[in-house]
C-alpha cells in the first residue's frame, strides 16, 4: 500500500521534472540552434530544422571573410580588451579590498560603503558626458577608454572584500612584516598566492562582462579596424549578409563558443561565486 | 626611523588611493559633466555651448518620444521581471524542498544560467535570425500546422515586444534563481521544524518563514533587475533597427539616448538629459521601494549588502 502522502509526493515530483524538462528544451534549443546552423550552409537551412551539424562549416567561413568582415580582427580585439580589462579588474579589485579588509584605518566603513552604494548606482546613464570627456583628451577610439575605469570597479571590490575575509590569514602577515617584507610587497607575495581561486573567480566574471559589453564599445570605438565582437555582431545584421544564414549564424558562434567553452570547464566556480555573497552572511 | 612614526593602518589610504583616483576621473567627473551638459545646448559641432538651464528637460517632457521610451522600458522590464521572479521563486522552492527530493540541482542551475553569460548582442542577432520571416521558427510553425503561412513576427508590435520579454526573462531567470536558492539554503531549518512541529502547511511555511526571510534578497533582486531594466540597450538595439521598430515599440530609455547621441547634428546635451532624467527616475523609485520594504529590524540590511557580491562579479546589469 502506497500511502495518500508519498503518492502525493510521487505526483509532485513528476510535475516538477516535466516542468524542469520544458524549461530546458527553451533553455538550450536556440543555442543548439545557433551551433548547428553554423556548420549547415545556407540551402540547408531554408530547407527545414536539423538537430544535427553538417559539413559546411569552412564554406561559411570562406563566406563570412569574403564580404569583408574580418572576424578574427575582431576576435583578437576583444580577447585583447578583455584580457586587459581582467588584469585591470582583478588587481586593482583585490588592492582595493586589501587595503578595506587589512588596515583599520579612519573613515574605512565610509568607504566601503560608498563602494557598496556605487554597485547599485547605474553608471550607464553618464556614458554621454564620459564621450565628451574622453575626446577632449583624444581618448575616444581607444581601448584605454573601455579599460581604465575598471580601476574603480565597485563590483570587484566587494567581490574581492566578501572572498579575502575568508581566507586572510592574519598571522602570516605579521610574519611577513616581521621578517621586513614591505607593505605592498605582503599583498604581492603572501596575499596573492593566498586568493588564487577568488582571483580565477573574479578573472572569469570580469571576462565574460568585457567580452560581451557592447554599449560601451559602440559608444566609444569607431574605426573598424578596432571593432570588437560585439560591434562586429551588429554588422552582420546588415545588408551585406542578408541571405548568407550559414555564415551568419557561423559568426554569432564565434562570438559565443569561447564562453560555452569555458562554461563548461569552471561552471562550478561561476555558480559558486555568484551565490557566494548569499552564503555568506 | 621615522618610519615607525607611521601607524601602519595608514597604509590603507595607499591601497585605497588608486581606486579613489579612478573613481574621480573616470566615475564622479563624468557624472557631473553629464549633469552639466544637460543644461546647455551642446552639439558635437559647436565649440561654444550656451548654458540654457532646464530647457532640454522642458523639451522631453514635451517629447512623445521620450514618454513613449519610458513607458516601453517599463513595460518590457514588469513583463520579463514578474515571470522571472515567479519561476525562480519556483525553481528555488523545489530546489531546496527536503520531500520532493529534486535531483541534479546543480546541474539544472547550471544549465539554466547558461544564456546569462553568453553575448546579449549575439542574442539579439541570433533570435533576428529564428523568428526571421523564411526562419526556423516559421518554418516549424507551418509543418506543424500552427501556422497557415509564414508570419512577420518582428514587424508586429505584440510578437516583437513580446519576444525582448522572453529574451530578457530567457537570459535572467536563472540568474535570479541561483540567488534566491542561497537566500533560501540560508534560512535556518530549525525554523521550519518548528513550525512543522505546530502543525504549519508547505504554503504557511513559504508565507510565514521563507518569504519575510528573503525579504532582503528579494529588494536586492529588484533592485538590480530595475536598473538593468531601464537601462536595457543590447537587445531591443539590435532585435530590429536600431530605432526600436515596428512604430517604436520596443524603443527604451537607452536607444532614445544613443539616438539623440548620434543624430546628424549630435545632439550630446539632449542626450545627457536623457540619461539625467532615466538616472533620477531609476533611483527615486529603488529608494521608493526600499522605504515601503524597509526592515525595521537593521540585521536584514547587512545581508542584502551581502548579496551584492555576485553583481561584483559580473559588473553587469541584470534586466
């Protein structure tokens, strides 16, 4: 005999998986989508959906280059903008939030909670007055734009303040100081080696946001031969490609295999790092 | 010797000091060179500007455009965040039910998250191209027989506002659900024994534990999602032409100020206003919200601030 509860129970839990499977399906198809379009050529495509690749993968290549935009221009700026935004974010993150978390020094709780209230305040809306401003110093259609205000990135601060009251070991400080290492020479040897892992963490968020951030790029970048991938994205949607879908839809995958890939490999670390404010305290 | 004068904590100006400097020039002049801009009447071609106090503030409000940007914007982002919110607290509640017992949640948290990280604007370029008129979305409706003919989807008001909803709502809703299962993994479970023991239903147990509970997480949710909302560019940019078609209806707060920015004449004064006017409606309603949901009891505080860790991850803005 089954009873009334556990029946209820077992009919709950199909609905949920059911439930589970259609969010799924919505989920993931259009990036299965995406994938297998790129290598289908363009025939195949207006003939009917395929859940399966085929071989055209290099012909869409070959149409992709042949009207003229350059994707692996592109792909080398924004890996190039992204990187150097990572190192920018991370480093300049864990100084900062070094600096909170180590010295008691006046006017520090102030401080963070500027940072805080600075997370929460929507830069965007003075991205017209940062334009002004950059070309007046001949900054605009320059990278140095996109990069250098990520040395005051609010997020990474937190982010970085949240993971190394976790880990900092007081006591090796002091040694360190003991044994004369300077100031900045602790936070470079004793502290850094320490926060690997919120490093990566942080590194992989900073990434993905530089690689993905278009607003910012459109606004401020403007020979094509500095586009980066997003900007290259909105090209593709022009005239120019109209009716080549194989290589269209092969130039979306550039932009977004890299991220699946790396998905796939630290989806553990960015699904930790993004609950982890919660966790803690 | 003078150095041992020097109290060590004073050091953390040093470490301090970069971020500060970064924060002048490249956060707060900005922001007060945008404010000034507004009030003049800049244009990418004139070298004099005149200052004209309010009257580009004037002119928006006289601007249907500028109304119909704002009404657009608050219409996409309740229709995505509601739904959004709804799934999540969903989602969030089976994930951590102890009876049902859900298997896998990592791995379907994990695959829902997915579409957050990939490009926004390779979204918007990929779903232009499913819901193209010879696209696959068409091609399936019509074998299938849900469709007589081919449908202009992005040329209709309804199916192209509603397919931004469901993109945002499609790119957030795993997001939202991640943060709310730690909010929920959070709460105590003595407190559900507790009430278990008095005899309390699943549903009490959610209206009475969990939800006043989550209270913090759910405003930072909001919070977050409101501004990404009203700041929403990428998608609705790049769905269709770049000016928010058909008739304007998927037109936001951010593509009226890029096209004031780039207009012929390069409207930049007009389009600080903009940006001035979205900023102080933005946040007099996060403050709004954040008064009627205010905790009088200040412990709850601490952890909202706690979960702002993750957007410092990502440094973007959730819609």
């Amino acid at each position: 005999m089954i009873s009334r509860y556990r029946l209820e129970t077992l009919g709950m839990r199909t609905f949920v998986y059911v439930f589970l499977i259609v969010l799924l399906v919505i989920t993931v198809v259009p990036i299965w989508l995406l994938v297998v379009n790129a290598t289908r050529s363009t025939t195949e495509i207006q003939q009917g959906l395929s859940a399966l690749p085929s071989t055209h993968l290099f012909e869409n290549f070959r149409i992709l280059e042949s009207k003229g935009l350059h994707m692996g221009r592109g792909f080398a700026n924004s890996l190039f903008v992204a990187a150097a935004s990572t190192v920018v974010a991370v480093y300049f993150g864990f100084l900062t939030a070094y600096g909170i978390v180590i010295y008691n020094f006046k006017g520090r709780n102030l401080f963070m909670g500027f940072v805080v209230l600075l997370v929460l305040i929507p830069m965007q809306f003075s991205i017209v007055g940062f334009f002004h401003y950059m070309s007046r110093f001949g900054l605009t259609d320059n990278y140095a734009a996109l990069i250098m205000p990520l040395i005051a990135s609010a997020a990474s601060v937190f982010f970085a303040k949240q993971y190394l009251e976790s880990v900092i070991v007081q006591e090796l400080i002091d040694a360190a100081r003991i044994d004369g290492a300077s100031e900045i020479g602790i936070f470079h040897r004793v502290m850094m080696p320490m926060a690997v892992p919120g490093m990566a963490t942080l590194a992989i968020f900073a990434f993905v946001a530089a690689w993905n951030n278009f607003f910012n790029a459109f606004i401020l970048i403007s020979s094509i031969d500095k586009y980066t991938l997003p900007m290259l994205v909105q090209t593709l949607r022009g005239d120019v490609y109209r009716t080549e879908y194989g290589a269209i839809y092969l130039g979306l995958a550039i932009t977004v295999v890299p991220i699946l890939v790396m998905y796939a490999l630290f989806s553990r670390y960015i699904i930790s790092g993004i609950a982890m404010g919660a966790l803690k305290e | 010797m003078r150095r041992a004068k020097f109290n060590t904590h004073s050091y953390g100006y040093l470490f301090i000091a970069p971020f500060i400097i970064g924060f002048l020039l490249f956060g707060l002049y900005p922001v007060y060179h945008t404010l000034t801009l507004s009030l003049t009447d800049t244009t990418m071609m004139t070298r004099q500007a005149e200052f004209i106090g309010l009257e580009n503030f004037e002119r928006l409000f006289a601007d249907d455009f500028f109304l119909k940007a704002v009404s657009n914007s608050w219409l996409i982002w309740s229709l995505n965040f509601l739904p959004q919110i709804g799934i999540a607290l969903l989602l969030a509640a089976w994930f951590t039910d102890v009876r049902l017992k859900i298997r896998g949640t990592g791995t379907w948290r994990t695959l829902f998250f997915l579409p957050n990280l990939l490009m926004p604007a390779a979204v918007a370029a990929l779903f232009f191209s499913l819901f193209s008129y010879y696209g696959p979305v068409n091609q399936f409706m019509v074998q299938a027989g849900f469709q007589s003919e081919a449908v202009h989807y992005l040329q209709e008001i309804v199916s192209t506002r509603g397919l931004v909803v469901f993109i945002q709502w499609w790119t957030w809703f795993g997001w939202t659900t991640i943060i709310i299962m730690a909010g929920m993994t959070a709460i105590p479970t003595h407190l559900y024994e507790a009430a278990m023991v008095d005899g309390a239903s699943a549903g009490q147990m959610f209206r009475r534990i969990t939800l006043p509970l989550l209270k913090p997480i759910l405003i930072f949710v909001f919070v977050t999602s409101l501004v990404g909302g009203m700041t929403m560019f990428d998608i609705p940019f790049l769905l269709t032409d770049g000016r928010g078609s058909p008739a304007s209806s998927i037109m936001t707060n951010n593509i009226l100020m890029y096209l004031k920015f780039s207009s012929s004449k390069g409207h930049i004064a007009f389009a600080s206003s903009v940006g001035v006017l979205v900023f102080i409606m933005t946040t007099v309603c996060a403050l709004g919200f954040f008064y009627l949901l205010r905790d009088r009891q200040p412990k709850a505080s601490v952890k909202a601030e706690g979960q702002l860790a993750e957007i410092a991850a990502r440094q973007g803005e959730p819609a």
